[in-house]
C-alpha cells in the first residue's frame, strides 16, 4: 500500500471580517492523500476547497490542526523553510495559466529554476526541451504566451509545474477557461502522467464530468469534507 504524503488532521481555517466577524472557511477537516493517487476536490462555490488547496500546497497554514506534508509537520517549519519545500515538492496548474507574456514559452517553463535554491542533478534547460517536446509545444518554444492558444498555454503551465520534478502536482479548475475537446486532452495529459509516472495529482473542480475522470472525490461543503 502506498504511503501518504499529505496528512491534514482537525484542520481549520479562519479570519477576521471587519473587526468583529469571524469568518471559519475550514471546520476540523481531517484528510489523507497517498503518493500515486489523481483525486479531485469537488463543492460548489464558496465550499471552501480552494482554501484546501492552499492548504494542501503551502499557500497558507491553518488557523489550528496539523498539516504533514512528506513527513515534515509544517508548523515546525519557519517560513524558508516552508517555501523550499513548496518549491521542491509541489507544482502548481491555474485556470488563468498564470503565465508571464513579457517571457517566451521557454523561459515561462525555466522560470522556477531560477528561484531554486537546490543544485539540480538534471539540466534545467534540456528537461524543458523534453517536456515541451513530450506535450507537443517544441515548435512554440520562442512565442509568446499571448501568441498562442489557450490549450498550448495551459500545456506550457503544466511543464512549468513538472520542471522542478515534484511529487505533487495541484491544479486549479485546470480547464475552467477551455473548451470541451481541449478540456478534455489536458485531463488525457494528466491522467497519462498519473499513470506512466505516478505523479499524486490533485485538482479542484466543480465540474462532475471533470471529477469522474479522477479516481477519487473529495468533496468539501461548508468548509467540512462530506465524502472522499
């Protein structure tokens, strides 16, 4: 049996509005994910799973509970210690891309190298030249971002987020801002990296028919996960 890599127990989350309202997104949520599985985070808006996510991915620590990620506990970790370990370990899919126009393809791609504090025992540069030539985007190595289509934008994200080979990729309604036929080969391109090289991949979505090609939900309501 696999491992877990994230474990979230009696997490909450919370913060002010105003000076008076408190405002609670995560209520004692208690989850376990294991290195290898493609799991999908469902609920409708406003349920609380994008704070999850920030959670899961070190965007944001909990008001109070216990977060291990890769056996560390985070709240033992100090704040560049956390973003190496963000960095290393998790790689990160939006729905806006969330790429740089002013940077080509390829130096969108390298672009988390340069902030890396580790020495690297691959070549950044011809890891980027093999991941672009594995989701087809070689040819657009020099074009822009906005020169391009939405499908190969979100393919450039994708090899963004496996250039510092981590163990886990988080995506974000990864493909909320494309059509059906491209929605779909995106989540083919995922599935394919779940299973030829058991990347943990874990997506927020409120699309069914997005989750169902997962192969597990995680549903969260009221800020509370009610199935997995």
């Amino acid at each position: 049996m696999n491992s877990s890599i994230i474990e979230l127990k009696d997490i909450y989350k919370s913060w002010m509005i105003g000076d008076e309202e408190e405002f609670v997104a995560l209520k004692g949520v208690n989850l376990s994910i294991k290195q290898g599985e493609f799991s999908a985070i469902t609920g409708p808006s406003g349920s609380g799973k994008s704070t999850l996510m920030h959670v899961i991915g070190l965007l944001d620590k909990p008001t109070s509970g216990e977060v291990v990620i890769d056996n560390k506990n985070i709240l033992s970790l100090d704040d560049d210690e956390t973003s190496t370990l963000r960095s290393e370990f998790v790689g990160f899919v939006f729905q806006q891309f969330n790429l740089l126009n002013k940077l080509t393809v390829q130096e969108n791609i390298l672009l988390p190298t340069t902030y890396a504090r580790k020495k690297f025992a691959y070549n950044p540069l011809e890891r980027a030249e093999y991941l672009m030539d594995r989701f087809g985007i070689l040819s657009k190595r020099s074009s822009y971002p906005n020169k391009i289509s939405g499908g190969q934008q979100q393919r450039v994200a994708i090899a963004r987020s496996l250039i510092m080979n981590p163990r886990l990729i988080l995506a974000d309604e990864p493909t909320g801002n494309l059509d059906t036929k491209t929605g779909d080969e995106i989540m083919k391109l995922f599935q394919e990296l779940n299973e030829t090289e058991k990347i943990t991949i874990v997506l927020v979505t409120h699309e069914p028919d997005i989750a169902k090609k997962t192969r597990r939900s995680i549903h969260v309501l009221d800020g509370m996960v009610t199935t997995t």
